[in-house]
C-alpha cells in the first residue's frame, strides 16, 4: 500500500476535518437508503433523477467556473472581487435557465418521455442559485482555511435531505417530496456555510468595485473558456445518459439505476477523493523537487485495484439477492443493474485518485480529449442498449465491456505520464 506523508500537522488536520466531514455526508444517506426505498418507488426516484439530470445543465456553469479562480489571487481583495464577479454570472444564469424552461418545458418533458417532472423544472433557477452561491462561499472558506464550516455544510445538506425525505415519504408525497427534501438540503447547507463566514469576511465586501472584477474576469478567462467546456461535458455525459434511460425505457429503470449508480459510486467519492488530494500534493511535491512519481502511481493504482476487486466482484456475483434484502423486494432488478455496470465503476475507482496527473504535468487539453471519447463511448453503449437491441442490459454489459478497454488505456497512459514526468 501507498504511504503518504503531510507536511505538517495543521495540514493533517485540515485533512481530517475535510475527510470526516466528506465521510459523515456520505454514510448518512447509507444508513437512511433502506428505509427510503421502502418509502418511494422506482418511478418516484426517477422524477428526482429527471430533475437533477436537467438542473445540473445549468448549475455546472453556474459561476462560470469562476469560482475555482477564488483561490489562486494573492490578496483577498481580487478574491473578494471574484467572488462578486461568480455571485453576478450566478444570477445571470439564474435567470437564463427560467428563460429556457419557460419556453421549452413541453419539448424537454417530451424529449425525456416524462411530463410528470414538467412543473417542477420550473424549480432549476432556485437549484442554480442554491448551488452557485454554496460553491462560491465553499471555495472563499477554504481560501480562509475555515474548513469546519465546509465540513459541517456538506454534513449538513446530506442529514437535511435525508431527514426530509423521511419525514415526506411517511406522508405519502411521493416525487414532490423527494425534489422539495433535496432542496432543503441544498438551501440549509448554504445556511450553514454562511454562518461560519466570520465578519472580517464581511468587512472584504466594501473592496469589491467594478473595474477590479473586470480586471479578475479577464485575468481568469481561461475558466469558463476551458474548464466550464471540460466541466460541461462531463456532466452532460452523466445527464444525457439519464435521458437515453428514460427516452428508451421506463420510469421503473431509471429510477433504479440513479440509486444504484449513487450507491455503488458513494465509494469513489469518499475513499478517490481524499486519497486523490494526498496523491495531487505528494506528486506535485515530487515533480517540484525533479524527482519521480511511476512508483508512486503505480502503488497507489495497485492498491486501489485490491480494495475494489473484491468488493465490486461481489456486486456482480450477487446483486440481485444483495439489493433485495437490503433495499427490498421491488429493487432486486435494481441489483441485477448494479452487477452489469459494477466493472466500469471498479475501474473508474481505481483510477479516478490518479486523474490529476495531467493536470499537474500540463496536459489537460489531451486529457479532455481523451475524456470526451470515454463520454461518447459510455452514451454509444446505452443508444445501442435502447435503440438496436431494445434492452437496457445488454446496453449495461456493453458500457462495463467498452469501459474496461478504455480505462486499460487510461492506465497505461498515466503511468507513461508519470514516467515523463520527471523529465518535464
């Protein structure tokens, strides 16, 4: 196994608090999903799933990404100046998205084979200033280092959701409860984050002036130019993998594949994440000092590849029975879905702690272009699934198939990296 070492101990700290905080908004939706499986349906889960694949076309470019830039100014008064420049862009796109789903709420509900989830798209604005505004508060906190107030928010949003979703599905309320429950989380995460703001944060607001966020907008274009197009793809993947679900099947399907997917992707969350950012400071480090990082990748990939094997082997072996006793009787198909894409999960969990490698050595733009291929190759399998041979399974098993070739590449390509890149 790796063995990774910290600078210091206030970055230890900083470390466990994100950590504790990431793991704490994870295992409480764990511990709340077999009883809210019981609570909803398949079908009701997929309105929510239609919902959030749609918003998350605007909030991703919510801030124009814009919000990533808050940490890199030297002073908090460019910083602050940002910060106003991601508020305005979030407004904007606020209203942008009202626009768009005034005009063409009939063509996306027909588009997605789903008028049920009609009236609540008219919701995505406040989604968009929801989100927006926690991200842009979240990235200023970490700027301050008050990574408390970023862990207790996202615990925060998580417990929110979870508790309003039980309280909703005893009620009997069905889909509305779940989309109204996921932005009351969204909405006391916010209030959360804020509350942590100190008032020598507050006092930075009388530097933000007009020309200084010009100056910033410029200075950082490079944000919504490039990274809002990396960001945008990707996420549109993920969406328009939903609305082929829905185009071609039932309710029933894509609201068991959107819990399944979160289930099996929680771990990849939790564990890639932070051991992503030990990887992305440790390397970086090594490449600073010209010294190099194969043997690093190479354990960590290894190691990774020793937790996942074992785990995502039983959900193929027994994904059926597993989701039955676990979620209830109504999902035991969810399971047999959970067994077909488990290898293209197991992969990307292992190599998605490693995806920084690019960014650290400077090669992003080969990097986007490699990842739009695995998008148009993950969306190919499910269109072939629906459109050639009428069954989602057959779509599963072929995005697992084509994912294993391209992430065996994916691979050995980071490993070549990592061996250039002490020469870089």
């Amino acid at each position: 196994m790796v063995k990774f070492r910290f600078i210091n101990n206030e970055t230890a700290r900083n470390f466990l608090t994100l950590f504790t905080g990431s793991a704490l908004a994870q295992l409480i939706p764990f511990a709340f999903e077999p009883i809210l499986t019981r609570l909803f349906t398949p079908p009701q889960f997929a309105v929510l799933a239609l919902y959030i694949s749609v918003a998350n076309l605007f909030v991703i470019i919510a801030t124009g990404r814009y919000e990533l830039a808050i940490m890199l100014p030297k002073t908090n008064r460019q910083s602050i100046n940002i910060v106003a420049l991601s508020f305005m862009i979030c407004c904007g796109v606020a209203v942008v998205s009202l626009i768009v789903i005034s005009i063409f709420n009939h063509g996306i509900c027909t588009l997605l084979n789903n008028h049920t989830v009609g009236p609540y798209l008219f919701l995505i604005p406040l989604s968009v200033l929801l989100t927006g505004s926690y991200q842009i508060v979240n990235y200023w906190m970490t700027r301050q280092k008050q990574f408390a107030g970023v862990s207790t928010g996202r615990v925060a949003q998580t417990t929110t959701n979870a508790l309003l979703n039980l309280g909703t599905g005893f009620l009997k309320t069905g889909h509305a409860g779940l989309i109204w429950s996921y932005l009351g989380g969204i909405s006391i995460s916010f209030v959360t984050i804020i509350s942590f703001v100190k008032k020598a944060d507050f006092r930075q607001l009388r530097l933000i002036n007009r020309k200084e966020i010009l100056l910033m907008a410029k200075r950082y274009s490079d944000f919504p130019k490039i990274n809002s197009l990396h960001a945008f793809t990707d996420i549109l993947q993920q969406s328009l993998l939903i609305f082929l679900l829905s185009y071609f099947f039932s309710d029933t399907i894509v609201g068991s594949y959107s819990r399944t997917f979160r289930l099996l992707a929680a771990p990849s969350s939790l564990i890639g994440t932070a051991i992503g950012q030990i990887y992305f400071q440790q390397a970086s480090s090594r490449i600073a000092r010209g010294e190099s990082i194969k043997d690093l990748t190479l354990k960590l990939i290894k190691g990774l590849a020793f937790i996942a094997i074992p785990g995502f082997s039983m959900v193929v072996l027994f994904g059926g029975p597993l989701f039955s006793f676990l979620l209830g009787k109504a999902w035991y198909s969810a399971g047999l879905y959970a067994g077909a894409i488990a290898p293209w999960l197991c992969v990307n969990f292992i190599t998605s702690p490693v995806s920084t490698l690019p960014l650290i050595i400077g090669k992003q733009k080969i990097a986007f272009l490699i990842s739009l291929i695995g998008n148009s190759l993950i969306l190919l399998s499910i269109f072939y699934g629906g459109y050639v041979s009428h069954n989602v399974m057959t779509g599963f098993y072929m995005l697992s198939g084509v994912m294993l070739v391209y992430y065996t590449f994916l691979i050995r390509w980071y490993l070549k990296l990592a061996t250039l890149s002490q020469q870089t």
